[in-house]
C-alpha cells in the first residue's frame, strides 16, 4: 500500500510554478521600475548642480534670432529680378 502512496504523490503536477513564476516577473518589473525611478531623480539632481546645460539653449537661441536677423536684411527684390532673368534665359 505504500508504494500506491508513493508513485501518486510522484506522478501530481506541480501547482506552486505558475504562481512562483508571476511572482518572480512580479518582483523583477517593479525593481525595474524603481530602477528608472531612481535614473530620473538622479538626472533632476545632475541638472540643479549643473546650470551649463541651460546656457547651452540660451545661446542656441541666440544663435538662431542673428541667422534670422540676417535673413530678413536680405533684399528679395533683387533675387526675384535675378530669378525672372533667369526664367527669361532659360525660355521658361
């Protein structure tokens, strides 16, 4: 009769792996979530101990109102004769 008991107990699934296994992914996402956490808040500190990062828009920004400021001294008068002359030459 033992050996009835036995071969039973051997030949039974194994109920405990697919709550174990949800339990591990579980744990993992939320490490990997405090994780990125953790990268964000280390980023935001990096950024208030280093205001460089800031001048570098604001000189970017600056760089872009000359180019503009540049641009609009342009005479387009002058290109559009040169263009229709083109036009003319071409036959266009």
């Amino acid at each position: 009769m033992d050996n009835q008991n036995v071969n039973t107990e051997e030949n039974a699934p194994m109920n405990d792996s697919p709550k174990s296994l949800g339990s591990i992914i579980g744990a993992i996402i939320i490490v990997i979530i405090i994780i990125l956490g953790g990268f964000y808040f280390w980023g935001n500190k990096l950024n208030e101990e280093n205001p460089e990062n800031t001048s570098e828009v604001a000189t970017t920004s600056d760089e872009v109102i000359d180019i503009e400021a540049d641009l609009d001294t342009i005479n387009t008068d002058e290109l559009d004769v040169e263009l229709d002359n083109i036009d003319a030459e071409l036959g266009l």
